[in-house]
C-alpha cells in the first residue's frame, strides 16, 4: 500500500498547480502506511534490505510532505505564476513573469518574518 500511494503521490504532484494539491493527501496516507509497515518489519526482525528501503521511503515521504505544506502555503504565488507563464509567449515575458514572482515571494517572506 505504501508503494502505491506514493507513487499516486507522484503521479498527481507532476499536474499543473490546482490538481497538485491532491497529492498531499496520498503522501501523507503513504507516511502513515510506511511507518506501520517499518514498525512491522522492525517487530518481525525481517532480514534483508526491507527495513532500511522502508526507513528510507518513510523519510523522504516525511521531507515530501513538508515541501508541499511549504508549496500550499505560497499558493496564490504559485497560481499566478503559472497563469503568467501560460500567457508569456516570448523569453522577455517569461523572464517577467519569473520576477515578478521573485519580487512577490520576497514580500511574502518579508510579511511572514515580521
């Protein structure tokens, strides 16, 4: 189960922005089926590389949910990046809209420090 819904979990997160946000949920079910399965596998003292592959998966799925928690947070930011993007049709306009972005996130952050 673990497997399958990480790779859920990957699959949706290679959409386009609004559908991204559905695979926080399946990471975050594959952390906590990768954390019973480790649990297990520990209890049964499994030999072989299933323990560690497991420690392994649970970790980055651990780091994967805090870096869409992170990306959830600067939503809007995001939104109209990609909505910029979709409309530049030349490099200067991109480049706009990468600063753009910048400029925004910096605001962001500066708001969120203080």
């Amino acid at each position: 189960m673990f497997g399958f819904l990480l790779l859920g979990g990957v699959a949706l997160s290679t959409l386009p922005i609004p559908a991204q946000a559905v695979a926080l949920p399946f990471v975050l079910a594959a952390t906590v089926f990768g954390i019973r399965g480790l649990v297990l596998a520990s209890r049964a003292h499994l030999r072989g590389g299933l323990v560690p592959m497991l420690a392994g998966g649970v970790v980055i799925t651990v780091l994967w949910s805090f870096a869409m928690g992170a990306m959830l947070m600067i939503w809007p930011l995001l939104s109209d990046r990609e909505d910029c993007l979709a409309g530049a049709l030349t490099a200067v306009a991109k480049d706009q809209c990468k600063q753009t972005f910048e400029d925004d996130f910096d605001a962001w952050r500066e708001r969120a420090t203080t």
